[in-house]
C-alpha cells in the first residue's frame, strides 16, 4: 500500500515502509522485532525527496488551476468545447473578449446612426476608420487566434463579420467609387445611392447576409442564451436592412427609411448585448470575486459525438 499527500502524490520511500509495518500490526512471522523497523531512515528518505515533491505538486496546482468546465470553457469561448491536441489555451491569452468588443463598438454607433439619433445619419460614415482597423482588423486577427487554439465556431463567426466590416467601411469610401459608380456621372456618391440599382443591389447583399446569420443563429444555440440573443438581434437588423433597401428601391422613401430605423434600433440592441458578453468574459478574465450569467445552453441539447462518438469518414 502506497501513501499518499494531501496532493494526492506518492510519497517516495514509503511504499516499503507501510507495506512491513502492515505486516508486523496482522502478525508476519517473518518479522520478530517491531523496532527492526527503522523509521528515522524512512523520514530521511521522505525528507530528500521533499524538494522534487514540491516541484510536481506545483505543477499540479498550475494544471488544475486551468481546467475548467464546459460550461465556462463555453462562456469563455462562446463555442462549445472540442478537443483538440496541444495546450495553446494554456499558453495563450483568450482573444474571444477583443472579437466581443470590436463588434460591439462599431454595432453601437451605427445603430445610432441608421435611428437618427441627435441627427446622425450617413450610414455612419464618420466611423469608418473604425469599421477598418476595429471592426475589420481586430475581428480578424481574433479570428485567426480562435483558429489556432481549434475553436472553429468563434474562428468562422469572427473573421466572417471582420470582413463584413470591412466591405461595409469600402462601401463607404469614396475612392472605392461603390456608390459613385451607380450615379448618371459614374462617380457621384450623392447622385448614387438614391438609384434604385443601388438600393437594390445593396438589398441583395443584406438578404445572403441574413441567411449566413440564420445558419450561425441556429448554431449558436450549442453555446449560451446571450450569444443567441446577439444573433437574433443581427438576424433582424438584416432582415429589417433587407426589406428596407428593397423598399427604397420601389420608391417607397417614407416607409424604407422607417424600416430603416428599426434595423438601425435591432442593430443597437445586438451591440449592447455585445457589450454585456464583453462584460462577463472581462470578469472571468481577471477572477472577479463575482460572475454575471449568460444561460448555458450546450448541456440542454446534446451534440452529435456526444451521442454517437466520433465522426466516421466513409
């Protein structure tokens, strides 16, 4: 019989010593004299390999100190836990957060923006050096980051909406000619974006926006109530966008630019929540001594391997 520390590793030059004094408590024949036994020796032996000891029991605590549970691997993550090879997300930092938030601050604005408010407007064109280098950038390099530590979910979600940030922010640039190159002159960004080419083409990007968002709503029912509200919230802003420009586009100013204002209003909501999951993932990142809830959801339906194993490739 091994003895075992508080920290659950083997005491060394113990096992032996155990072994003989549980035989000599159940009557061994083979051993006359108790004091043969010479337990002084043992202490030295257990107090030589003190130092090394220590050392594993350290690396003890740093493992256990890292492992977490699905349900806060999924709120750190916002993607349901997958194994994979390596400990990169022990060595690196958690990009999730930065993504969270460079959403967040440029969905804020522009939802403003598309409402009007204080007399906004302008598709939010005074904030596109921050739908370039926040949106765009740091939604992709996050991106990245979620690729190399194998969440895949966080990795589509990311880069997918780094580049819608971006191709909006070109849109807006007027050396790009987007919107100039609809007008009678063919490079009017005034004259442009009241065509109905415009408008209408504009519309067809928004609607397969929508149904990217749809397939990643759906998804995001593995991970958390606050990250599905945040797809909702998206999913309506293009859809609201979509039946907007469309309306635009058949000449229906008064009632597109209310539909307008409730995408833009949809779009504010999906920032706050952004602001909210910004909010949890910073409390977990610094171990407040309190945590906010955003509803687990990847225990209430069960995935594919967790019920048949692994994917078989035929």
């Amino acid at each position: 019989m091994t003895e075992y520390s508080n920290n659950a590793i083997p005491l060394e030059g113990t096992g032996a010593a155990t072994t003989d004094a549980y035989s000599r408590g159940n009557g061994d024949s083979t051993i006359n004299n108790p004091d043969d036994f010479d337990i002084e020796a043992a202490r030295n032996k257990e107090d030589a390999s003190l130092n090394s000891r220590e050392d594993v029991v350290s690396r003890m605590r740093t493992a256990q100190s890292i492992t977490m549970s699905p349900e806060l691997f999924e709120k750190l993550y916002l993607s349901p836990e997958r194994a994979v090879k390596g400990n990169l997300r022990q060595t690196f930092a958690n990009p999730t957060p930065l993504a969270i938030l460079s959403h967040a601050v440029c969905a804020c604005p522009l939802g403003c923006d598309l409402l009007g408010l204080r007399g906004s407007g302008q598709f939010g064109a005074a904030s596109i050096g921050a739908y370039v280098f926040i949106g765009g950038l740091l939604l992709i390099i996050s991106g990245i980051f979620e690729f190399f530590l194998g969440n895949t979910f966080s990795f589509v979600v990311f880069c997918s909406f780094g580049g819608f940030w971006l191709s909006f922010a070109g849109t807006l640039i007027p050396s790009f000619n987007s919107v100039g190159a609809y007008s009678p002159t063919g490079d009017s960004q005034v004259l442009g974006i009241s065509t109905k080419a415009f408008q209408a083409s504009f519309a067809f990007y928004l609607c397969f926006w929508a149904l990217l968002v749809l397939v990643l709503t759906i998804c995001s029912l593995r991970t958390n109530i606050a990250f599905f509200l945040l797809f909702v919230c998206l999913e309506a802003t293009f859809l609201c966008l979509t039946i907007a420009y469309f309306t635009l586009a058949e000449g229906k100013y008064a009632l597109g630019q209310n539909i307008v204002k409730a995408g833009g209003g949809c779009l504010l909501a999906c920032g706050l929540v952004g602001f909210y999951i910004f909010i949890v993932l910073m409390l977990v990142a610094v171990d407040f001594p309190f945590l906010l809830p955003v509803g687990d959801l990847s225990h209430l339906m069960k995935g594919y391997q967790q019920k048949h194993g692994p994917i078989k490739v035929h």
